[in-house]
C-alpha cells in the first residue's frame, strides 16, 4: 500500500506558526477560535518544538521561538505580513470570541463587495487573522463591477 503523499486529515497549505509560548497560544487559539489540541511534541527546556491543532475541517502546526535556530515569531521582529484566513459559520460570533480571548480588533467586520462579511484581528502572538462568512454567491463580473463601485466610493480610482 503507498504512503499518501498529502496525509489523511491534511489539505495541500497547512499553516505552521511560530510564537513566543506556545503553550499560551494553544489555550487562545482553543477559546478565541474553538480549535483542538492533536498533540505536542517537547524540546530542550521543556519549550513546544511542534504542536498540532485541529480548527473546523484543517489543521495548522505551532512551535515555540528558537531564535538559536531562526525561528522567531512576529512579536519578536515587528508585525507578520502574513495573514491567516478562517471561513466560518458566523463571522460575527467568531470575531467577538477572538476579541474576547485577546485578539487586537484590526477591521471591524462589515459586509464586503465580494461576498463575505468580514473583519480582522491580531492574535497576542502577532499573528493576523482574518474571518469571514460567505454571504453571496458573485460572478466575476459582478464581483469586479462592486469592487470598482467601492474603490470609487473610498476616492480610489
């Protein structure tokens, strides 16, 4: 039997993080998202050299800072130009939890020209977030003509 190249319960882009105490940034992404802890692997000084979390139907990886070895997370070196995207049920709901957890509201979430009610944040290890509901199926024309039409409204042509 071969070995699946991509493993079961995995989809080809997987997120793997770095943050300052991982193990902090397992408990808000439990409360702020409701994501599941698959496992943790400790290394040197008892720091999380990889954990595995389980959000909706995907999963993402995590580990503690290793400057030694170059791995630093955003908070250590200014803001990430990374942003994260969650699809869920209730955008509002969500966005409120992560707040509420300790996310920094970076977009309020509003309804957008392309179909999804929207906002951002930015989780206290300097990750960015964005979190959106599908609202409204759009064809490419439909789509390109609202994006023009809110462009032109915020004076950019």
């Amino acid at each position: 039997m071969a070995v699946k190249r991509v493993p079961e319960g995995y989809h080809t882009i997987t997120p793997h993080l770095t943050v300052k105490d991982a193990a902090k940034a397992i408990e808000f992404y439990k409360k702020a998202f409701g994501a599941t802890e698959r496992g943790r692997h400790l290394g040197p000084g008892g720091k999380i050299m990889h954990a595995e979390m389980q959000l909706g139907d995907s999963r993402f990886m995590l580990n503690d800072e290793f400057p030694e070895m170059g791995a630093c997370g955003p908070t250590g070196t200014g803001r990430s130009p990374v942003t994260i995207h969650l699809y869920v049920e209730d955008v509002d709901k969500v966005y409120n939890q992560a707040v509420a957890a300790g996310a920094k509201a970076s977009m309020p979430v509003m309804d957008q020209f392309w179909g999804d009610r929207y906002g951002m944040v930015t989780d206290p290890f300097g990750h960015n977030w964005s979190i959106g509901s599908h609202i409204k199926d759009m064809t490419p024309a439909e789509m390109e003509a609202a994006g023009k039409a809110a462009m032109a409204a915020m004076g950019k042509h």
